[in-house]
C-alpha cells in the first residue's frame, strides 16, 4: 500500500468523484450520439478509449500532485467512463439472440485492442516522460 501524503488524502475523494463524473457524463454522450447497432461499437470505443488512458498513467506517480491526478483519471474519469459490466451485458445479449460470431468477435477486440491501447498509452507515456518514475 502506498503511503499517502495530507493532500493526497484530502483530495483523493473529491478528485475521484469529480472525475468519475466527467467520465459517466461522458460515457453517456458518446452512447447516446453513437445509437444502437449490432455491434457495440460505441462501447467498444470508450472501453479501448479508457484503457489507452490507463496505459498513460501506468507509472507510480512520485508526487502527491501527480497522485491526485492518477486518482482523478484514472480511478475516477476511467472508471466512470470505462465499465466491464457492459461488455458482459452485451455479450449475454448477442449469445441470447443467437449471434455468437458477433459475440466471439466483441470479446476478442475487446481484450487485445484493450491490452493494445494500455500498451500504446504507456508507449506514449515512455516518450513524453522517458525518466523512470520512482
């Protein structure tokens, strides 16, 4: 467990909150414009959206300053805008209606374009922040 400064533990709640909002609100815009399709592509798109983030932020940050932004986008924009819960949900949905190809397909793209943009946001991350963060 990391050990947590003053602010860090002041602000973490609040930052969390402010971000998880942002990203719900966010998540909600992009589904609601996007529409309904066989495939959720709008789903897909915030999922692999949050996960590239992620990968930014994969680094343990060695400021409070740099703590309270990992809390507020990571923990909380990400984790409002980013949920598995509908890729289960959309997955049960397509194996009901008979649609295991899209079903197949949904899954497999979420898992390796997933793994693949945390890979890429961390690639980014290494090249605008190349010192290693201790």
């Amino acid at each position: 467990m990391r050990a947590y400064g003053s602010s860090v533990l002041r602000y973490g709640p609040i930052v969390i909150a402010v971000g998880g909002a942002a990203g719900s609100g966010a998540r909600w815009l992009v589904i609601n414009q996007a529409g309904h399709h066989a495939f959720p592509w709008s789903t897909l798109a915030v999922n692999i959206v949050g996960a590239f983030i992620l990968g930014l932020l994969v680094h343990p940050a060695p400021t409070e300053q740099r703590e309270l932004i990992r809390l507020g986008v990571g923990v909380g924009f990400c984790g409002g805008l980013t949920t598995f819960s509908s890729v289960a949900l959309s997955l049960a949905e397509q194996l009901r209606d008979g649609r295991s190809a899209t079903a197949g397909s949904y899954l497999l793209a979420s898992v390796v374009v997933g793994v693949a943009a945390v890979a890429a946001g961390a690639m980014v991350r290494r090249l605008v922040d190349p010192e290693p963060v201790r």
